[in-house]
C-alpha cells in the first residue's frame, strides 16, 4: 500500500541566485523559488512541496507494509 508522508528536505535543497530570486533544487530537479519582495521572502514552490517556518517539505508516497507478499489485489474476483 502507498501512503502520502511529508517529508522535511531543507537539508537537500540548493539554491542558485538570479535577479530577485533564488532557483530552487533538490538534486538537479527544479522543485522552485524564492522571490525577494519588500514584504519579505516568498516562495513559488512546485506542486508536492511547501514551505513553513523556514523549512521545505515534500509530499511522497512511501510503501507501508513492505514484507507484504501481495498488493493491489482484486478483491472482486480474487486474483493477485
């Protein structure tokens, strides 16, 4: 079974500087931005991530009960 997890990435995210903005990525995946504003710093993050209180989270799905044999069986008919 899948299941949908937050997952803190701050450590993984890099930045690269450009004109009142910072590019966002984890690994070579753009996953944003941050824009510089008079108003502070705002993020314009892909779909699958946010940000709260300094910090950068993404949403993932994890297999939960990995030793299971099965998965994803027809419960109709009984096939797996």
């Amino acid at each position: 079974m899948l299941e949908q997890k937050r997952l803190d990435i701050t450590d993984r995210v890099v930045g690269k500087f450009g004109q009142d903005q910072v590019e966002l990525y984890v690994g070579e995946e753009s996953i944003g931005r941050m824009l510089f504003t008079g108003q502070g710093n705002q993020y314009d993050l892909k779909p699958g991530y946010e940000q709260e209180e300094n910090k950068i989270f993404h949403y993932a799905d994890i297999t939960t009960n990995p030793d299971q044999k099965y998965t994803d069986c027809d419960q109709e008919d009984g096939w797996c």
